[in-house]
C-alpha cells in the first residue's frame, strides 16, 4: 500500500466572520489552493497546494487569511532530518529512488 498524502508545510487560515466570499482569493491563486462552495455560498483551500507566496493574504481586502507554517513536523534526530524522511515518503509512495542530476543520490 503506497503513501498518497505528506501533511503540508503550510496551512491556510480563514477567518469565516471576516470573509465576505469576494473570491479574490481563488482568482488571484495560481496553484488553485483556494475553492468555492456554491451550495454553502464559503470558500475552502486545499493546504496541500499552498506554496506560502502570501499573493491571496496580501489581496484579501477584509484581511481574513493568513498563511501559518504547519505544526506537524518530523521529528529529526542525529541519522534523520525532516528532509530525509519527506523523502523516505516520497520514495514509498512511487517506488523508485529520489535522484539528482547524473543518477547520483541528492544529499
């Protein structure tokens, strides 16, 4: 069973009594992380495709998103870091090595 899902780095937060559904957000996204409901009339963002580029936060004009690193980190020791085990999902959910350039390894 392969790994589908690695938590994102970056979280979308919106404040539902300040957001007035203008749908800049969504216009201005260029990694669609941000939907619209039509049946419940809100918007909806998808962490997983956030880059944290703060555009949507900066054009928000009621000021009700902000971008805020994830809390949920790997924990890291002295033989793992947080960027070993990412890759390590990676790996698990493709089946194949991470590689760089001539085939070798990235460090």
């Amino acid at each position: 069973m392969a790994i589908e899902y690695i938590y994102p780095d970056y979280e979308i937060v919106r404040d539902y009594d300040r957001c007035i559904v203008c749908r800049v957000c969504e216009r201005q996204c260029a990694n669609e992380a941000h939907e619209y409901l039509k049946d419940s009339n809100k918007m909806t963002a998808d962490n997983a495709k956030c880059v944290n580029c703060h555009r949507c936060v900066s054009l928000c004009p009621t000021r009700a998103l902000k971008i805020v690193k994830s809390d949920h980190t790997f924990k890291e020791n002295a033989n793992w870091s947080s960027k070993n085990i990412k890759e390590i999902y990676k790996q698990a959910s493709s089946g194949g090595v991470l590689l760089s350039s001539m085939g070798t390894p990235e460090d």
